[in-house]
C-alpha cells in the first residue's frame, strides 16, 4: 500500500531514516500469521539485544500526531464517521486503554478505551455509549484489515469479555521482532529506537490515569491516539504484508 502523505504533526520535524545494524535487522520478513511462513525463519541464527531505558534516553524524540490528527469518539454517528475513514485503509494502529486497578484481586472493566489509527489520523473511542461500542466491535471483527500492536494478549481477552468480539487479523508485533531474533518483547518506545532512531514519549501520568472519566483530557487523548499511531508505524517500517482481503 502506497503510505499516504503524513499528516503536520507536532515536534521532531526534519527527522531523516537512516537504517542502524538494529533496525536492518528487525526489517525483512514475513507475516507472522502467513501458513506459507517457513519455520526456519521463526529461529533466527542469532539474536539482537533490546535497546535499555539509557540508550533511548539519548535519542532525539519520535515525531507525534497532533490534536487536528486526532478525532475523539463518544457516539455511534461519530463511530460511523470514523468507520468510514478507517475502511479505507489495509491496516491499523491498534490499543486500549484501561483504568488501572490498584487494589490486589480487584478485576478491570476494562476496556474503557480502543485505539484505532492509520497513517494520517487516530481516532480515540470511548465506549460509554452502547451504540459506540457495538460499532467498535464491528470495527475490530471486521476481516481483511490487519489491527497491528503490542502486548494484545490482555487486550484481545479484554475485548471478548465487555465486547463480545473476537478481534479479527490481529498481529502482535512483539512476535515479529521475536522472529527476527529479538529476545525480549520490545513493546513500542524499544521498536521506535530500533526501527527509527527516535525516543518515543510516554507520559506514564497518562499512562497510570482514569481511562473511564467521562471527559478525557488533552494529555489522554494524546497519549492513546500516539501509542496507536506509533504502533502503525512500526508495523509498515517492519514491512510486513497487510492481511488477506476479506
């Protein structure tokens, strides 16, 4: 798929992609999920190391989408809205949020927050309203468009449990970088060092807030549209081919 022009975005403009050993490496493979994937070539001779919080900290900051990139979604015409723009895409960034639990054995009713984004745009999807989370849910059944991220196991489970879903074409990144001889997950800041030379920001007062407020803040919705976005672009830096058309 031809990557469309990249929206204005705020921070780190005149970013250039000049390719290190690490990200040679991570580049290169198959889809994880192709049956014609070969299995050799999910054990790789050898293994890479994972970038640490030090080397990252040195790095010039990944550019981010600004808030006129980013549409927040709180009913079902906005859903439909939003449905629209993203199908016409192959692929998407794909997250959520929840609001954490600080009690031992207490359950979230998580999640709270989905993440969708393409190339230029993300959408933040509170599910609130019963009318937006049945379109969420169509959203992330829908075959034929791969939903790329990282660490979805509790994300997936999540989602069946308060959605009803099984999210359809869903690829875990952290199992591409295995493939390509990565040991440990990489998780989002580690793969935009290794693939763009860039330190990705995190708010973790973002990170650690109260995804169920009725009204997000800026910061929020910033923080989760990004980790989105970011993940999508990660999954076409990594080149791997988009899901099967439906």
């Amino acid at each position: 798929m031809t990557a469309p022009t990249p929206p204005r975005r705020t921070a780190a403009h005149g970013q250039t992609s000049t390719h290190t050993p690490l990200e040679t490496a991570a580049r290169g493979a198959t889809h994880p999920s192709d049956p014609e994937h070969s299995s050799h070539a999910s054990r790789p001779s050898h293994h890479h190391a994972t970038p640490g919080k030090e080397e990252i900290a040195l790095l010039d900051a990944f550019e981010r989408l600004g808030m006129d990139s980013i549409t927040l979604v709180r009913t079902p015409e906005q859903a439909d809205r939003a449905r629209d723009a993203l199908c016409k895409a192959t692929a998407w960034g794909f997250d959520t949020e929840s609001k954490p639990t600080f009690v031992q054995g207490e359950a979230s009713d998580g999640p709270h927050i989905v993440q969708l984004a393409t190339l230029d745009h993300a959408w933040v999807f509170q599910l609130q309203d019963a009318g937006c989370r049945a379109r969420v849910a169509e959203l992330l059944a829908l075959r034929g468009v791969t939903k790329a991220g990282f660490g979805l196991g509790d994300d997936t489970k999540r989602i069946k449990a308060k959605l009803g879903v099984e999210p359809a074409d869903v690829l875990e990144l952290n199992t591409v970088f295995r493939q390509r001889g990565y040991r440990m997950d990489m998780g989002v800041k580690a793969a935009v060092a290794v693939l763009f030379n860039r330190r990705f920001l995190k708010s973790k007062k973002a990170a650690t807030s109260n995804w169920a407020n009725d009204r997000l803040t800026e910061a929020q919705v910033l923080y989760a549209a990004n980790d989105a976005w970011a993940a999508l672009r990660v999954f076409h830096a990594l080149q791997v081919p988009a899901a099967p058309a439906a």
